[in-house]
C-alpha cells in the first residue's frame, strides 16, 4: 500500500457583488524545490554557460557551490559559465524543502598523457 502526503495551503478570499457575496476557496499545493541536473558528469568546453532551472513553490533560493566555495546565490535559475573542472553541488531551499544535487565538470578535448 503506498500512502502519499500533501502539503498545502488553503486561502480564503471574499467576493462581493452587489446581489450577493461568495466565499472562493483556493487549495495551493506547496512543492519542494527540485533542479534537474542533466547528469551526474557533464563532459563540457571550457567556457560554456549552462543554467539549472528550480521547480518549486516560490521562492526557491538556487547555489552553486565548488570545493566549499559559492560560486552562485540566487533566486530560482542559478546560471554559471565553467571555467573549472572538478566536483560541484547545487542546493535549492525553499520553506517546503532542501534539495542537493552533486554532478562533476570534465572538459573535452583535454589530453592525458601516458607513463
């Protein structure tokens, strides 16, 4: 049996005409926030710029952070240009969750040498 809980949030508001008055009930779900990372390693060129969309009930607070450094702080789209390779995490906050996700940066074309 699988059971699913909801957060929402009722708000009442009055509607008044001269005939008649309405009380409207309006039910907001309230949705974590979730970033769709495109993987868990992205094979990039240096340069790029890619952004990472947050989905969510408002507002989501996004950040990209990079060897415990915030690289970028901001409400809902966080955009970054990569300039470095390595190990990144992107945190999105909202009153109704925390989401973090971890991919890693390789750049292509990058040659290894043998020993």
């Amino acid at each position: 049996m699988i059971y699913l809980t909801f957060l929402f949030e009722t708000i009442y508001s009055v509607y008044k005409s001269p005939r008649s008055t309405q009380l409207i009930k309006t039910v907001v779900l309230l949705v974590p926030p979730n970033v769709t990372l495109p993987g868990e390693v992205l094979r990039l060129l240096p340069g790029y710029k890619m952004a990472f969309p947050a989905k969510g009930t408002p507002p989501i607070y996004t950040a990209l952070i990079r060897s415990s450094t915030v690289l970028v702080n901001t409400t809902d789209t966080a955009s970054i240009i990569f300039y470095e390779e390595g190990n990144y995490t992107c945190v999105a906050t909202s009153d109704y969750g925390i989401y973090e996700g971890k991919f890693s940066v390789i750049f292509n074309g990058k040659t290894t040498r043998l020993k």
